[in-house]
C-alpha cells in the first residue's frame, strides 16, 4: 500500500495549474448517453480515479469510452443495457446519476442502492421523487432501485426539499428529454450545475436558469454528441489556497475562478492571508500570523463542505478559537481523530468543532478516512513539525491528480513511495496504473 510522506517547515512558492473539477465531469460523462446519435468530446478531464470508475459504469452499459490526453470520446448510440452493477456504486456514489439519462432514454433503469460512506449517510430519496413527479414508478428492493416509466417522462413542476447537487443533476437530466416543461425549484447552485446545463445545452436540450434556485427544462425528443470543456476543479484551487497560506509562501494558481470560490476567499482574507486575482488565476500570499476564524458549511454560494477539512487544517495554525460547523454532511468529521493524533487541540460539540490554535503540530502516521480528509492531512503535515506518513490514498485519487508532485514542485519536502520505500508515479491513481488505457496514455 502506498503512503506520501511530507516533512513539514518548507515554505510553497511558484504556480500550480488546476485541473478540470471531479464534481463537474461525471455527471457531464454520465449526461452523454442521453445522445441516441453523434459523439460526444470532453476536454480538460482530470486523471482520476472515479474518472475510470464512471467510464467502466458508461463501457459496461454498452457505451463506447476513450480516455487519452485528458481527453474523453464517448459514443453512446447504441443500444444501452440500463442496469449498474453494486461494484461500480460501491466504489462511487455518482454512479447513480446514469439514472436520469437512463430512465430519460430508455423508460427504465436498475441501479445498486449506492448506501452511506465516510461523511454520512446520504440517501436519493429527492432524486427518486422528482422522478415519481414525471410520471415514473420507483422500486426499491434486493440493494437495487429500479425506475420505470410507462411511455415518455413528463414534464412537472418540482420543489426539492434541499438543494442537493446530484437531484438537480438527476432530475435536469431526466427532463431533458421528457414530454412537456420541467420547473426545478430550490435547486443546487453549484458551477458544476452550470456546467453541466451548458453541455446538456450544447446536445439540444433547452435549460435555462442554472446557477439560480429555479431551472426550467422544455422537454425535446432526442439529444446529440456534443464537444465540451470541463470548468476547473474549485476544490483542488482551494485546498491549493490553502496549502499556500499554511507555508506563510507565496502561490499563483493558475485556472482558478474567483466567482466560483467567493466564500473560501472571503475566509481567507478574514484569517490574515492575501488572494490578488492574476492573469487567469489567483496569487495567494500566506500572512506571519494566520488569525482564527469560524466557518459555516453550506449550499453554494455558501462554504462548501467540500473544503471543510483543509480549512480545519489551517485553522489548527491560526491563532485564538476557531469554529467550524458542519451543516451539509451529517458525519463530516472522521479526520479530527487523525488530526488529534498530530496533536491537534480540538473538541466535537454537535455539529461543530471547535479549535483552539495555533497548535504545537507533530508528524506522525496518519490515515485519509475520505478524500478531502486526505488532502487535509498533507496540508496539516505541511506545517508539523517532522515527518507525517498518510495511507489510505484511495480517498485521495478520487479526487486530487498528483498532489504530492505537484506540492513538490511548489518546494514542499514530500514523495510519494510504495510498500518498499521506493517512489512511484503519481500522476495515475494506483488502482488504475496498470490497466490498459493508461499503458496507452503513456506510450
Ligand atoms: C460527485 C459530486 O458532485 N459530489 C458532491 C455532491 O454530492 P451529492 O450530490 O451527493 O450531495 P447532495 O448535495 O445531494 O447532498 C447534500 C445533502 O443532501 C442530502 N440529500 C441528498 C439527496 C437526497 O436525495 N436526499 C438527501 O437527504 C445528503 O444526505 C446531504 O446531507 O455535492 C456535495 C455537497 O456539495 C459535495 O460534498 C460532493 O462532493
Ligand atoms: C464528497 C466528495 O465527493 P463524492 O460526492 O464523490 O463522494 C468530495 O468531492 O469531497
């Protein structure tokens, strides 16, 4: 099992480039096989490990799928299988987002109840619902959820309980190719939301509203391959953001959109540290003092819970009490015990943590228990002093390409080594290193 090992004290300086977001190009991947023709292309698609899962989901549906030079082909014109297997939601919850395209193109879809994970339960049932108000018919039985529908969807008016992501993901999917109108409301305002309606836009879908709480989706018979850039992943920008101003250093990070990280900004500044917007990305000067905080997380534009844990990180740096409360994920605090071991000085109460910085931090052998947990316990090790070895880096490439090379060049004393000591590549995540289309990417 590979661990990264970080030596903290080294200030970060130079520019880190951005990749395409995880959170926008799976339901984009999955969104491609509402198209009965043509082909679609997706550029900017970061080297992940979920990027494999979804593509394995898509060829196992009868899709055909190319991944090189961050650069995903799908053809999806053939008739589809509407079933996903559990191997493949076990492994990533956004495997349930084919069952929007799915139902929408086929009248049905049987895919594995996806079941809680590290942060939290986190049911479908909004997702289930919105596709009961168009008219299909739910199932749920034997750890599969099957949707049917009896002839075309129909447009509805929808009121999500909660803004959640993978609904309005699911259900604008859904409707795209429903009979009728389709009016979402209290939907997610996340960038991916928008990304993800202007590639669906680009296939002949007519939405309009996304990035506002009311989208509206006028149903059209069929959707065609479209080309599509993926938008730059806001959480690798902000865990980048912080890794900058942990290191007192000095960072351009180049890609990163200020629009879409106002509230990680905002925060930043209120803790001493400097964001100069530059060229097409964002210069972050870390302070001598790093001052403490409270935090709240939230829906888009809110905090996002997605940058809970680094900014935690840094908070353990910051000087008087900081709180962090956790209001999107019921059980978003799996990595405070890691932390403690670090010599973290923190208390749960509730929903919150609470911190009392700036703490004394030490190196020590520490676990990823999810994938921002996992950035978030370089970042710690970034500032400890001697040497932290982190595991479990599973979590981690699922989201983060290269991490720690990309922290080493910035100057940061890390590597990433496999059960031997010996350094490995790190730009492949190392479940999917030795598959064929890697070997292909390489050569
Ligand atoms: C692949 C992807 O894009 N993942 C992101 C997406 O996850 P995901 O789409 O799963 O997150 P949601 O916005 O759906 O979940 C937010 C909250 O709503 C609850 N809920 C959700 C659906 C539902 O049917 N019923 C229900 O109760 C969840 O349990 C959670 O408490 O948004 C989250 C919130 O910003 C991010 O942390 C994830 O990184
Ligand atoms: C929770 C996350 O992702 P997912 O929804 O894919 O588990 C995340 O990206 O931090």
């Amino acid at each position: 099992m590979e661990k990264i090992i970080v030596r903290g004290g080294n200030q970060l300086n130079g520019t880190v480039s951005v990749e395409g977001a995880k959170n926008a190009v799976l339901p984009v991947i999955t969104a491609s096989i509402l198209a009965s023709e043509g082909e679609s292309k997706i550029t900017d698609v970061p080297v992940l490990a979920d990027v494999y899962t979804i593509n394995e989901v898509l060829r196992n549906l009868n899709a055909d799928v190319s991944f090189e030079n961050n650069t995903i082909n799908v053809n999806a014109s053939n008739t589809l299988k509407t079933e996903a297997p559990f191997e493949y939601v076990r492994k990533m919850r956004a495997s349930v987002l084919v069952l929007g395209p799915l139902l929408a193109r086929y009248g049905h879809a049987n895919v594995a109840m996806p079941g809680g994970c590290a942060i939290g339960s986190r049911p479908i049932d909004l997702h289930l619902k919105g596709f009961e108000a168009m008219g299909a018919s739910v199932h749920v039985g034997n750890g599969f959820v099957e949707v049917e529908a009896d002839g075309r969807l129909q447009g509805a008016k929808i009121y999500l309980d909660m803004p959640s992501v993978g609904a309005t993901e699911n259900i604008m999917m859904a409707a795209t190719l429903a009979e009728g109108k389709t009016i979402l409301e209290n939907c997610a305002k996340e960038p991916e939301i928008v990304d993800l309606a202007n590639f669906l836009n680009k296939m002949g879908a007519k939405i309009v509203g996304a990035g506002t709480e009311t989208i509206k989706i006028e149903g059209v018979d069929k959707l065609h391959g479209a080309e599509h850039a993926i938008i730059p992943d806001r959480i690798e920008a902000g865990t980048f953001m912080v890794a900058a101003a942990i290191t007192g250093g000095n960072v351009l990070i180049e890609n990163a959109v200020s629009e879409h990280l106002r509230s990680v900004i905002s925060k930043l500044e209120e803790m001493g540290v400097t964001v100069i917007e530059e060229g097409s990305g964002l210069r972050v000067i870390g302070p001598d003092r790093l001052m403490s905080t409270d935090i709240k997380t939230l829906p888009h534009p809110g905090f996002p819970t997605d940058m809970q844990s680094q900014m935690m990180s840094l908070m353990l740096n910051a000087y008087g009490t900081s709180v962090i409360t956790e209001t999107v994920f019921e059980n978003r605090f799996m990595h405070v015990e890691e932390f403690r071991r670090m010599n973290a000085k923190m208390k749960i109460e509730g929903r919150s943590v609470i911190i009392e910085g700036p703490c004394d931090l030490q190196g020590a052998e520490v676990a990823a228990t999810d994938l921002r947990a996992g950035a978030a316990l370089i970042l710690v090790g970034l500032s400890a002093e001697g040497f932290t070895r982190v595991t479990e880096l599973k979590h981690l490439d699922r989201g983060y390409v290269n991490l720690s090379g990309k922290l080493a060049a910035l100057g940061a004393d890390i590597e990433r080594v496999d059960e031997n000591g010996d350094p490995v590549n790190p730009h492949i995540p190392e479940t999917n290193r030795d598959r064929e289309s890697v070997i292909a990417e390489l050569s």
